[in-house]
C-alpha cells in the first residue's frame, strides 16, 4: 500500500513537470490571484450585499430603567445589507432587519408626600421590532484590502412587546437614530468582511404613548459579496 502511495505521488510530480517548463516565468494561472480575477467579459460594481448580525449588546443598553438581562437572551440584530457609491468619499446604505431584546423587572420604592414609599414593581419586558435602516458612510481608503467606514442613518419599524406573564402582545411602531463605525477587509476583490460597533437612540409608540428615548451599543460582523455584471449590461463599459 505504500509503495503504490510512493509511485502514485512520483507520477503526479513527473506530470506536473512536465506540464512546465523549466526556464518559463510565465504567472501560474492556478494561483488564487488568477482564481478570483475579474473574468474579460465581466465588470465588478462597487455595489455591495451581504449579512449582518449583531449577536451581543453593550452595557449601555437599556428601556426605560429596566436593564437588558444576561447576555445572550437578546439578538440586538440579524438582517441584510446593501452599500453603494454616493458623493465622493461616501456611500449610501440599506439595512433591513430583526431584533429581539429582553428586559430584566423593574423593583423599587418611591417616596410620597404624605406618607410612607410606595413600592414600584415592573414586570420582565421583551421587545421584538422588525426595522429598516438608512444612512451615508464616510469611506477611509476606499478600494484598499483594508478600508474604514463611519456614518450616520436613521432608522423605523413596527413590532410588539410583551411584559412578562401578561399573553396579550401590544404593538409598537418604532424610530431611532443610528451611528457606527466599521473596519473591513478584502480577502478578495469580490468579498469583503467587516467588524464594528453601531449605537442607537430609540423612541416606541405603544398604547397612545412614546415611550423614550432608550440607548443601545451592539457589536456587529458583516460578510458582504461585490456585485458582478457582464459588460454588456454596464453603461460606458
């Protein structure tokens, strides 16, 4: 079994010597350079869809006074995105997505003036909103392996929370205002990853009130896949 091992690697290394020649500085076509190359009849837009998802929330997240539970029991976001050139330096972009926060109860006591503290219990809340996003990035080196984007966008929704035991479900309509930062890197020219943070200020309208505004940080990934068109479709190209 080994000496067929042996002979059928030294027939595959005869081969590929064959195959080259031995004075040729020819580029190797098989490289991963070649493998992504932009085929001729093709052109890569600077249009950008992928992922995104924010598995963890920051300390600073909170509804109200009532604080965020143990880490985990929330999905602060999981959706899809698009980006594309604007003016200059900038791009525009477009999220659309799902959140699912959990909120610890509220205990506490309050002073009166004629008597002694009334006691303040606040049953555990969840909230669930389906949200879209809009807003523009400034770019730091645009087209480099590894670039920067910093922006602000607003966003809205709808969805409905639920406290605690309570079964009947109350729907929200929901705005915020958003800011982040990311880094990306290209592994290849059709592909980009990226890490950052996105912080929010949001205000709900449920039950005739607004309630608001609430603070939150999450830590968000993005895998996002350039747009690839033939040429014949592409204006000018």
């Amino acid at each position: 079994m080994r000496r067929l091992a042996w002979s059928a690697l030294f027939c595959l290394l005869a081969t590929s010597a064959s195959a080259q020649s031995i004075t040729s500085f020819a580029p190797d076509t098989t490289s991963d350079a070649a493998r992504h190359r932009t085929p001729p009849d093709m052109v890569d837009v600077p249009v950008w869809f992928g992922l995104e998802l924010a598995p963890w929330a920051g300390p600073a997240s909170r509804f109200e006074s009532q604080e965020l539970t143990e880490v985990g029991h929330s999905t602060p976001w999981l959706g899809v995105s698009a980006a594309w050139p604007w003016k200059g330096p900038q791009q525009g972009w477009l999220s659309a997505g799902y959140s699912h926060w959990e909120f610890d109860p509220l205990l506490g006591v309050t002073s009166t003036p004629s008597g002694p503290g009334v006691l303040i219990v606040q049953l555990p809340l969840s909230l669930d909103r389906f949200m879209v996003r809009t807003g523009v990035d400034q770019l730091i080196g645009r087209d480099h392996i590894v670039s920067g984007a910093i922006g602000l966008g607003a966003g809205a929704g709808f969805g409905w929370a639920q406290a605690g035991l309570l079964l009947q479900s109350v729907s929200v309509a929901t705005g915020e205002l958003v800011a982040h930062a990311f880094v990306f890197v290209r592994p290849v020219p059709t592909i980009r990853l990226g890490v950052g943070a996105s912080g929010a200020v949001s205000a709900e309208y449920l039950d005739g009130e607004i309630t608001g505004p609430w603070q939150h940080v999450e830590l968000v990934l993005r895998l996002e896949q350039a747009l690839r068109l033939p040429k014949r479709i592409v204006p000018g190209l």
